[in-house]
C-alpha cells in the first residue's frame, strides 16, 4: 500500500476535519482552544463541514474555547459552535453579510461583466435568490448553536452603527450586548480562563502540528477501501498547477485508484467554479471509467462545486452537497476579443498581410473576426452547451423541459439543488463516506485519502487550532496557509463551462 497515504494535506479542509475527529475520539484530550484570529474568509460550506466536527466533538462533553483578536463572518460563524466565545477588548465582529460584486467592462452569467455596462435586472435576480438562501443558512445555524433568533441577529447588524457609537471601545461591547460574545480577554486574561475550565499544568496543550503527526502515523487495517480524492481549483487541461485540477494529473490518480483492488468505493470531493469543458469532460470520462470496474462513486460538493465542477459531478452514482455550497451554473461560453479599432485608434498600429483561408487571420488576433469564424464558435458554444444539458438528464433523469429552468447559467445553493434535484442529499462529507460504505454493502471499511497534493478547497484559510488537555503557552505560531487569488483570464476562443463570483 505504499501508493496511499492517510493524509489529505497540510492545509486541506479535509485535514482539519480528520484533526478534530481524531481528537473527538481521543480519551486524552479534554477539549479545544480555538484562536481564530486569522481567519478572514472561507466557503460556507467548508464552514459547515467545520462545523459539524467541532459539534461532533462537543457531543462527546468535550469543552471548545474560542478567543480571537476580533471576529470576521467566517471566524464568528465557526466561535459559534463554542461553549465560551472570547475577544480582544480591542476588537469588534464584522458581519457585512453575503454579496455580489464585479466591474463591467463596456456598456446571466459569467460573460455578462464584458457585454454590458451594468448587472442585468434578471442577473440581479438571480443572485439575490442564492445570496438570500446562503445568508439565510448562515444567520439561522450560527445564531442557533448561540441560542439566539436569527432576526436578532440581523438587527443587530442593523444597529451596528448606532451602538458603536459614543466614546470607549464601543464595538467590543455592542458584541457583548448583542450577546454574540460572552467577554473580554487579553493575554493574562486567556491563560486564566483555559486554567478556569480545563486546569492542570502548563504545558498541557498540545498544538495543531504536533497533534496532526498522530494522523500521519494511523495504519489502515485490513478491511475494504473507500477512498476519498479531493479536486479543487480551476479545471484545465493537463499536468495540474498550484490551485487547480489539471486533467492529466487527475486522471492519473484516478488510474492509481483503479489499479487497487482494494478500492471498493470512491468519495469525489468537489470544490471548483469549472473551467475547460473539454477537461472536463476528459475527468467525466475516466471516472465512468472506474465505475465499469465496479468501484462506487460518490460525489460531495464542497464550497463551490459549478459549471464545470458540476459536469464532473454527473458520473456520480450519487450527488451529495454540502448545504452551504454553490452549485448549478449549468453553461458554457467563450470569448472573442475586437482589438482591431483598439489599435488602429489608440495604439496606432495598422493590421495588415494575408492567408491562405479565411480562417487564417484568427490566430493573428489584431484583425476583428471574419463573421464565418464567429458563427463556426457559436456553433462549438451551442454544441458543447446541448452536450452539457444531456449529460445532466441522464445523470439526474431529466426532461429537457424540466431541465432548462435549472440550466442557463443559474446558481443554487446546496438545499436548492437537494430540492430541485440537482442533488440527492444535503450532507457533510462524513455523511457522503457512510453513504459510499452503504451503497457497497460494507459494514467495516478503512478510510483512505490519496496521497496527490491536490488543491486545496479555495478560500479555506488553516487557521491557529489547538487541542487541549489544559492550559499552556498561547504564544506558539501556529501554521497559517494563504490560498492566492488567481484571477481566471479566459483564452480566446476555448470554450469554457465556468462560474466566478
């Protein structure tokens, strides 16, 4: 077995998920001390996987202490599940809530910001329905595991201003008022509070790192497989690249999964706004692939699992998604840029020579495009969009005219897609595991995860994490990772089946 590793990653979400469990499952450990300072931003789905396993771990009457130096949306969200919820005296919690923004380049869906100058009133539409489903999602879980009403919460974001207002750290305590903390900590302050509930010696807490080398040591037992393969990133042809999932390095892992007779199920793990329709289909492909030798294929759509990511899923025996994921975006389009006027005009180049067709002047890129090559890309847009619509139909038995509504580039978020059938369940991805193990008729299994440093799920910040069997230092740095932003410029021409906020 020396292909498989029981790792997912350094600073995958998958990781973090094994950490807490292990820690749940672990008679030694009394509770957790979560310092969420760093963490500014992260899908609401990988929030709720989080979630559920810090829930998981308070369910076994373990205690969870957050602190942070001031609170963003995703770092409340996870404090939330905490039996105690401390701040800086300094700090504040900054929930700004869910939005869509973009600039428009001239005067539903992807392409939309280069043809107009302004969103579309549908468009608006649209994003209000999805944004309102995620926020709605959001209020109602973080303000119940702090026994809160949602409508509470939201006015309290309503009066925000109003109650920062006047002299002293007005923030903090509008917080504490609000209820969404429970007090003020600072250094000293910390140390005596992790005494308070978990006492013992100084040197009782054991940190993120350290207690991740118990997961690298874990020995698979003799049982049958399920493996569980994250990709995430843009979609793309070829070797894959730092944050993306390149066609060639993920069929090749799927390969390596397909020669283990072991592997009697696979877990997909989805997170990805598409890409390349033809990489794509090149994955759909290899997975079908799998399924012919009788391996079971689950999909679970994390954070962003759309467009592209959402052709992929089809080959599932089953779709799962997380509540809080970014689903659908069933579309394609492509690009052509007119640059002729742009450098005759600003650049004051002229364009010029000849071809032996009329398609020659295509690759030159400086001549606007001959009507015949616009016509012959809307054919490939049309084509690939129809091929795009079947797959799904059959994949979730589906008319056309059941389908088309659901299509056009229209975004739903995880309970939608369970309610219009773009998925089959709502569910963590230890749910999706269970289900996988079901569909295989096994009752005891090994959890494997593949060993490929595939992206990890975008926006999912390693945050400072660390269990506790007492008190201790609090001055360890701990491992933070920076997934980069990679702004998506498409090539002109390709057809691309890609959603992007």
């Amino acid at each position: 077995m020396e292909e498989w590793d029981s790792r997912a990653g350094d600073s995958s979400l998958i990781q973090m998920i094994r950490l807490i469990n292990h820690g749940t499952g672990d008679k030694n450990i009394k509770g957790m001390y979560l310092d969420l300072s760093f963490l500014q931003q992260a899908s609401l789905g990988a929030l709720q996987e989080l979630a559920q396993a810090l829930e998981d771990f308070k369910s076994r009457g373990k205690i969870i202490i957050a602190w942070a130096s001031g609170y963003s949306q995703a770092a409340w969200y996870l404090a939330a599940c905490a039996d105690r919820i401390y701040m800086d005296p300094m700090g504040q919690v900054l929930l700004p809530g869910l939005g869509i923004y973009r600039f428009y380049y001239k005067e539903a869906s992807y392409g939309e910001a280069f043809v107009r100058s302004s969103m579309s009133e549908n468009m608006k539409k649209e994003n209000r329905r999805w944004l309102n489903n995620l926020w709605g999602q959001y209020l109602e879980e973080a303000a119940r595991r702090r026994n809160l009403d949602p409508i509470e919460v939201a006015e309290w974001i309503r009066h925000y201003p109003l109650a920062c207002a006047g002299e002293g750290m007005r923030a903090g305590q509008a917080a504490l008022e609000g209820k969404l903390i429970d007090g003020f900590a600072d250094g000293e302050e910390r140390q005596a509070i992790l005494h308070r509930y978990f006492g013992g010696a100084s040197d009782a807490m054991v940190e993120a790192e350290e207690y991740t080398s118990l997961l690298e040591n874990e020995n698979p037992g003799t049982h049958p497989n399920i493996m569980v393969l994250t990709l995430a990133g843009e979609i793309h042809e070829g070797p894959s690249r730092p944050y993306s999932i390149g066609s060639d390095s993920a069929i090749e892992a799927l390969d390596t999964i397909a020669s283990d007779s072991s592997v009697r199920a696979l877990v997909l793990r989805l997170d990805t706004g598409g890409g390349s329709a033809y990489a794509s289909e090149l994955i759909r492909r290899k997975l079908l692939s799998l399924k012919k030798q009788g391996i079971h294929i689950l999909v679970s759509m994390g954070g962003v699992t759309a467009s592209g990511g959402y052709w992929i899923a089809t080959a599932g025996d089953e779709i799962w998604a997380d509540p809080g994921c970014i689903t659908g975006s069933i579309g394609v389009f492509t690009l052509i840029p007119r640059l002729e006027k742009f450098t005759r005009e600003t650049l004051h180049l002229n364009p010029d020579g000849v071809g032996t067709t009329w398609m020659s002047p295509q690759k030159f890129g400086g001549l606007d495009p001959d009507p015949r090559t616009l016509a012959l890309f809307q054919t490939s847009v049309d084509d690939t969009y129809n091929q795009f619509l079947t797959l799904v139909g059959q994949s979730r038995g589906m008319g056309r005219a059941q389908l088309l509504p659901l299509a056009e580039g229209r975004v739903w978020s995880g309970l939608e897609a369970e309610e219009n059938g773009l998925a089959d369940h709502v569910g963590s991805l230890d749910d999706v595991v269970r289900a996988a193990a079901d569909r295989a008729g096994l009752d005891q299994w090994n959890t494997l995860y593949y060993r490929e440093s595939l992206p990890a799920p975008r926006d999912m910040i390693r945050q400072a994490l660390s269990l506790t069997r007492g008190p201790s230092s609090l001055e360890k740095t701990l491992v933070r990772l920076f997934a980069p932003v990679k702004d998506f410029i498409p090539k002109p021409g390709q057809v691309y089946a890609l959603w992007t906020p």
